[in-house]
C-alpha cells in the first residue's frame, strides 16, 4: 500500500481563516498572493472538502440545499501568500433563474479574468463522473489557458473497482483538454481519503508559483 504524502501537512497543520465573501468582482481581494479555487457543480461537496482540508468543521458553509454557496468566498492563514477560494456552484441550483445567471456570470469572469488564479481545482463528483456542464467549464479553462485538476469527490460512495475504472476514465478524457492537469485526486471528506494528496497538490503550487 502506497503511503500517502505528507508533504503538504505543514501548510494546513496552522489555523485558516475566512477572509470575505465577494458577490462581484469589485469586491474581490487585492491580487497580492497565490490563488487555488475550488469550482464544480452544484452540491458536489466543495464546503466540505475545504473543511476537511483546513481540519475546521464548519469554516466553509455546508448544505443540502444545492447553490447554497452564492459568492466567491476566500480563505487565508497568516504568513502564507496563498488564498483559497470556496466558489459558487454552477449548473442545477434551487434558486430564481436571475441569481443563478449572476453566479454563472461571476464563475465565468473570475476564472477568466483573475491574474494570480495559480489553479482551479474542478471538483467532480465520483458517483456520477463528468458531464456536460463539467465538460463546458473545462472548454472555457482550455481557451482561457487556465490550469486546472479534476478532484474527485465522494470517493467512498462507490465500489473501488469503480472508483479505478472512473479515474481511468477521467484521466483520458482530460488527455484532449490543453490546460488540464494529468493527474487525478479521489478524496473522500468523511473518511480523509485524498486529503493528504491535495495538501501536497496545493504546497507544490504554491512553491512554484510564490
């Protein structure tokens, strides 16, 4: 068994703290440091991931009410130029049409438009695998040459043949996609699967980037 690496620990062994929520991009943070957002469809887990990776239940806003996170929000911890960005679910929401076509439009003008966006990590959940929308943010990151990596998530709600076989999978798909990144996560924020892997994702751009 392959021992997980731990060589991101030391960036998420100190307190992270939220920063602001951003409804529009006037109201975004200075570009003086690193940034790693979190993006995928609606209820895909993002909150609960960045819990489980800052190690503080309850930082990020959970819920089963898919949308429920309707701004960009940030994160930070002291002596690190990095931000992490919790944003809004796009795709399926149980909101009016109008603040969905204005959470769409601030997804899209942040990843576009965000000079010290370092990566997007694209979160996908493991049980249903990309789809359409997923496909589309993809495209629009390819254009826009950002980087981004697929971070499967709910990896413990399939079987681990599965889990191999959609991984695979993935990992192909991403082959015809210019600014994605080759590899793929599996994390699970109830059983910590993956956790480990994406510290050490988020430590090595932040050394490469800072």
């Amino acid at each position: 068994m392959t021992e997980p690496d731990t060589s991101g620990e030391w960036l998420f062994e100190r307190p992270w703290h939220f920063l602001k929520s951003a409804p529009a991009l006037e109201f975004l943070p200075p570009v003086d440091r690193v940034e790693v957002a979190f993006a995928g469809r609606s209820n895909v887990g993002k909150s609960s991931l960045i819990n489980a990776l800052l190690r503080q239940n309850g930082l990020a806003r959970t819920s089963n009410t898919p949308g429920r996170t309707q701004e960009l929000n940030y994160f930070l911890t002291d002596d690190v130029p990095l931000y992490l960005v919790d944003m809004p679910g796009y795709g399926f929401a149980k909101a009016p049409k109008d603040k969905v076509e204005a959470w769409t439009e601030l997804v899209f003008d942040y990843l576009r438009g965000r000079p010290t966006l370092a990566r997007v990590l694209l979160l996908i959940d493991s049980r249903h695998g990309l789809k359409p929308v997923d496909q589309t943010i993809m495209e629009m990151l390819d254009a826009a040459a950002v980087s981004y990596q697929v971070v499967l998530t709910k990896a413990d709600k399939i079987k681990a043949h599965e889990l191999n076989t959609l991984i695979e999978s993935t990992a192909r798909s991403l082959k015809s996609h210019a600014a994605a990144f080759p590899e793929v996560i599996a994390t699970s924020s109830e059983k910590g699967t993956g956790i480990a892997e994406l510290r050490a994702a988020i430590a090595t751009i932040l050394a490469e980037r800072s």
